[in-house]
C-alpha cells in the first residue's frame, strides 16, 4: 500500500489550497480601501477618521502618525461613502470614497483643509473644488464683517453700511449659483449631496432660497437611479419628503395669509358671445376659482385635464369655475376648449396681451388663479396641484 507521504495528489491539494488563500488575500486587497498621506508639522500624533452621514458623524477608526507625519487607514467599503479626515473637530477634511480606492493626502496639521492635495479619488477631488470654492467666499465674508464691526461706531457708518450688506448679500448669492451649477453639472455623483447641504456659517444654509428644494429634488431623483440601495441615497430620499411637507404646509399657509380682500368683478363674453358676469356666481351661492390659461400654455392645458376631475367632485357641492381665455383667436380657444370637453364657464375678451381682464388681476403669465367665497372675497391665489385639492377638501369635505 502506498504511504500517504508519496501520495501524487498530496503536492497537488497544498498546491491548490495556497493558491486559493492567495487569491482571497488577493481579492480581499483590491477591495480594501486605503486612505494614506503626510501631515506635515507633526510627530507621532492622532489623526482620525470619521463615516459622515446625511444627519449623524460615527467615528471609523484612529492612528498615530510617525516621525515624518506619515499615517495609513485601511478599512472595508461596501459603497462610496463621506469620510472625515480629522485632528481635530475643527480642523478636517472631506473624502468621498469608493469601495477599493488607494487614496493619498498630503496637507499642514494647523489647517488641513489649506492648499491640501489629494489624489487616487475623482469624487474626493470634487469634495475639494467645492470646499474651496465656499473657503474663498467664507473668507471674503469675514472680512467684511471685520469691516463691519470696526467701522459700527464711527462717523459715515451709516452711508457705509448698505454697501457692506450689499457686498455680503452678493457674495452668498454668487456662491449659491455657484453650488446651484455644480449639482447641475454633477446630479449623477454623490458630490452633489455636499453641494446640497453646504453652510457659511452654523445658521445659514448656501442654498437659503425656500424654492430650492427643487435642487433636493433633482439630486435624489438622480441618486435614485445610480445608487439606488445607497444609504446616502434612502437618507436624502427621508430628507426629501420631510421637506416637502414643510415646503406644501409653508406655501398653503403664505397663499392664504397673503390673499387679499378685494371685490372685484369681471364681465366677459363667452363662447356664444353672451356676457357672464362674475360677480353672478357669487350671488348665487358658488365658491368660484377665477382661472387665466391659453391654448398655447401647456402648463394650463395640463392643469386644466386635472380641473376637471375637481370640478365634477364639487360642482353640485358649491364650486363654480370662471375660466379666462389669453387667446386671441376665437377659433384656436373654442376649438381647444371643445376638444378637452371643458364644462365650466368659459369667457375672452380675446384681445391678450392688452386684454383688460388680466390687467385688473395682474396676470402676466398663466396659469394664475383666485378662488372667491360666496361674499367675494379673495381666499386665495395660485393654488395649483395638491394645494388647491386641499383647500377644496377643506371646503367641501
């Protein structure tokens, strides 16, 4: 019998066996991420890494540098994530990482995020130009405040003074187009959440205007698709529709408080060339939504499908609908407001852009609207989608 020691297959299973735990530590090293670099001015000091979500900062991982400021993280990505590069809290930079990436920094203890270089990542790169960018504005803005604090209390404060708050206003303003062009430009990349949420100071947000939710919108719509089971993406996508609801809320409550109380009425003709006067609907009871749309609005044409199912839910409850044709061709109105089977009021004076009735409810461009109580009044103005179902539910319902 054949000892096991000469065994042909016995080389063969060693083989085999070392070349498969090669290959695992091969894989297990591609995959690995590996954040290394040179801090310089320092000696065998802390440097320390944190995982940064959308809401919340976890600490990953910590070492100590060597003689020369050398250090090296290795960690296990299973997505790009935001990674906080720190001495201290204040002192840090961003890294956005991918799963498998050699990334090497070099940057000044005192302050990392001065002159700092960092290659072996596309996305931390962009992290950069965005930081930077905001550095430069932050750093002009302080200087105006300096400015400002210095000269408070002297002679010409007062002619002085809107200039400096001008120059602040401009300055946020150029750097929220800036941050605007930038999410624009890279909707499909990670970076642009950065560019979402970027501050110039602890209070004020770059993007401050209420409308630019638009911008959440457009990069969690885009996140969506590319990195659907992102966490980054499902956090944005909670952000999203908690801002939303404050966005719907805050417009409703703004529609309302801003609705003036005005009685003014309308006499127009409709498509029989029959005056109907507004006013009349009131008297008779109605809610009345005052509309203003054209044929050539697509907008309107759209708003106006959705109308209709509004109007046959309420009209026996009270709602009347006055629609204002912008048209200036009889024929291309009557013929749309036929084909779309509008069944409402429908009157024109045909004579838009200097049609009198627009003029009267300062309507520029359409769609625009006011809705009416049965007194007259005004109770709202530009309720358009899910807002004006709202109001119409708590009307009605």
């Amino acid at each position: 019998m054949r000892s096991s020691e000469n065994f042909p297959g016995k080389g063969l299973k060693v083989t085999l066996l070392l070349l498969t735990t090669s290959l695992f530590f091969m894989s297990c090293h591609r995959h690995e991420t590996v954040i290394s670099g040179t801090l310089h001015g320092v000696d065998k000091k802390m440097v320390y890494l944190d995982e940064m979500d959308i809401n919340i900062t976890k600490p990953l991982d910590s070492v100590l540098t060597n003689r020369n400021g050398k250090f090296r993280f290795r960690l296990r990505l299973t997505e790009p994530s935001f990674l906080l590069l720190k001495r201290s809290e204040q002192n840090f930079i961003t890294l956005l990482a991918k799963p498998g990436e050699k990334i090497h920094v070099k940057a000044d203890s005192l302050f990392l995020q001065a002159g700092y270089h960092v290659t072996g990542s596309e996305e931390s790169l962009l992290i950069k130009q965005l930081d930077d960018h905001l550095r430069i504005t932050v750093h002009k803005m302080d200087s105006i405040v300096q400015i400002y604090r210095q000269m408070m209390d002297k002679p010409g404060f007062d002619t002085l003074r809107p200039r400096l708050d001008k120059a602040y206003s401009d300055l946020l303003a150029q750097q929220r187009k800036y941050n605007i062009a930038f999410i624009l430009d890279h909707m499909q990349s990670l970076s642009a959440i950065k560019a979402l949420y970027q501050k110039v100071d602890d209070n004020t947000y770059v993007l401050n205007n209420i409308r630019d939710i638009q911008y959440l919108k457009i990069v969690a719509d885009s996140l969506k698709v590319y990195y659907p089971d992102s966490k980054m993406t499902k956090a944005l996508l909670s952000d999203l529709q908690k801002e939303m609801g404050k966005y719907n809320q805050l417009q409703l409550t703004n529609l309302l408080k801003n609705a003036k109380s005005v009685k003014l009425d309308l006499a127009l003709p409709d498509i029989q060339g029959d005056t109907v006067y507004l006013s009349s609907l009131r008297k008779k009871g109605y809610y009345v939504l005052l509309t203003f749309w054209a044929s050539w609005c697509q907008q309107c044409i759209s708003e106006n499908l959705e109308l209709k199912s509004l109007y046959n839910k309420y009209h026996k409850k009270g709602l009347e609908i006055y629609a204002v044709s912008l048209d200036n061709n009889k024929d291309i109105w009557v013929k749309e407001v036929h084909f779309d089977e509008l069944p409402w009021i429908n009157v024109s004076d045909l004579s838009y852009p200097n049609s009198e009735a627009a003029q009267k409810f300062n309507v520029k461009t359409p769609p625009v609207n006011y809705l009416f109580d049965p007194e007259g009044n005004v109770i709202a103005k530009d309720l358009h989608g899910r807002n004006l179902q709202i109001k119409l539910n708590q009307l009605f319902d």
